[in-house]
C-alpha cells in the first residue's frame, strides 16, 4: 500500500503551469457534488498551493477532502483559516479531512487531536478521518479490539466538538488474523452512531472484496467513498474515472441507498497524462456518466 504518512516528502514533477484542454473546461457543469481527495495533487500543491486550488475548482469539482496539515506549516504555508478562505474563495467546501491519530492510538495523548478539531472548525469540516494506521497497532486480533476502542473514545471526543469520527480503509483491513480480520473487528466494536465509514473502493476491490455486498450489509455506516478507478493492464495502479475495470454505474447507486452523501475523486498516479487534465476528465465523467 501507498504510506500516507510520507505525504510531506515533497518530491514529482511539476506541472503547475500546464493548461486544462479546452474540450474539459467546457463540460456541463451540474449541481452533483464531487470531490477530490487533494492528495490526489501531492506532489503540486507544495509549489503552488493557491494554484493547485483554483485549477481543482476549475476543473469542475466543488467539495475537497484535506490531507497534509502540519502544526507548523499548517497547509503548505498557510494557516487553516488561511486554507479555508482559500477554498471559499474558488467555491469550494471541504466536509472531511485526513488526520492521523498515531499519538492517540499509541499512547492515548489528546495533543494532535484537539489541533486536528481546531482545524476542522477553522475549514467548516465535519469528519475527521483517519487515513490509515500504524502497523504496530493492529498485529493481533486483541490488538483489533484495543484500536476499535480507542476509536469509540476518539469519536466520543469529536462529539462533544460537534464532529465526527471517519476511518478510511486501504486493503490490509481484510488481512486474516486470528480468525478475524481488522475491518469485521471495527464494524462489529465501533458504534455506528459514533464511528463512521469512508469506503474506499479501490483498495476494496484490490482486497478482493465486494463494495456492493459491504455496502448493503452495512447501510449506514458509511458517509463517503473514495471513487478511485483500477487500471485494466497494471491493476496495482490507477487510472482516469471511467477507464478503468471498476464499474462505478452499478456501485454508486448502491452507495447513495446505503446513505453515502460524498463522493470523492481520488487518484494516487497518473499514466502518461498532466494531473490536471485528469482529474477534469475525471470529473466530467463523475459528472455526465456516473448516478451521484
């Protein structure tokens, strides 16, 4: 899997100053709410945030889903009323953020999650979702336990903030360990009213899982999902939405039944394409082809 936790080590080409095809601009714009995962944009927003931000909004999205902030550097320089203003600025909401709970999960210090609740308020966030978590964390199926426990207490905190608490899957959740396995563990120890689900469908599908089934056995637990397309020659990589083996027409209508309210464009490499032309063909297609 992609470490999410080397997301500062700013390294890739730029391609800030690279043009959206015109053919992408001119795609009908509706009143369908897709996102962006910015990591989607990583190794741009380092350079550029400001710029990186217009042509997310100019590309057709109107929600984005934060990833990166430092306690020192807060998003790429700027703070996160700063960020905020930005995103407002270019029409843009962000309902969720990406927040790791390392220090929480490993020694149950408070520190980084009040910083990360300060900030959801700062950008008007509603979910602070973890990305991923450490693998010294989940070794054992008591270990499984331990960590649905410490999300209960997590999402108890963010409650009493007015916010709540989502976990973001990749694919080691389905690892088999003692008879069980991490992601069974959490939807059976967490409270649904508490601890909610952000589906991440291609590291379901790459888990050899099936989004429908999850999704229809667990209605409800779910408020957003990670729409991240499965290249058909290389299937560990990614691909523009609609080019790839993963049918979105037959699983997203599912999702939105199963109460999933944001759908989120993420694509963690790109195949001889600009990152900007992709993400707007992406776009266009969640847009124009996609039931959300």
């Amino acid at each position: 899997m992609i470490n999410r936790r080397k997301f500062l080590a700013q390294a890739g080409l730029v391609s800030a100053g690279v043009l959206i095809k015109p053919d992408f601009l001119n795609a009908s714009i509706n009143s369908k709410q897709i996102g962006l995962q910015l990591y989607t944009l990583r190794n741009e927003l380092p350079k550029d945030v400001k710029g990186v931000i217009a042509k997310v909004a100019t590309a057709g999205y109107k929600e984005v889903e934060t990833f990166g902030f430092d306690k020192k550097t807060g998003y790429w320089g700027l703070t996160s009323k700063e960020f905020s203003q930005l995103l407002k600025s270019h029409g843009l909401s962000t309902p969720s953020g990406h927040y790791g709970l390392d220090q929480f999960f490993g020694t149950g210090k408070t520190d980084d999650l009040k910083a990360y609740i300060e900030v959801a308020h700062d950008t008007g966030q509603s979910y602070i979702t973890v990305p991923s978590l450490a693998e010294q964390f989940i070794k054992t199926a008591e270990d499984f336990k331990q960590v649905a426990d410490k999300m209960n207490k997590a999402a108890a905190i963010c409650k009493t903030e007015g916010l709540k608490l989502g976990y973001h899957n990749h694919n080691f959740e389905w690892k088999p360990v003692d008879g069980t396995t991490f992601y069974d563990t959490i939807l059976k120890y967490t409270d649904p009213a508490l601890v909610h689900m952000e589906m991440d469908i291609f590291w379901v599908v790459r888990a050899g899982q099936d989004p429908i089934e999850i999704l229809n056995k667990h209605k409800g637990r779910y408020f957003a999902v990670h729409v991240k397309d499965r290249d058909k020659t290389n299937t560990n990589l990614n691909t523009e939405i609609g080019k790839g083996s993963i049918d979105f027409k037959k699983i997203l209508p599912v999702a939105k039944a199963a109460g999933v309210k944001h759908y989120i464009m993420e694509q963690e490499n790109f195949i001889n394409i600009d990152p900007y032309v992709s993400i707007a063909e992406s776009a266009n297609y969640m847009k124009n082809s996609l039931p959300v």
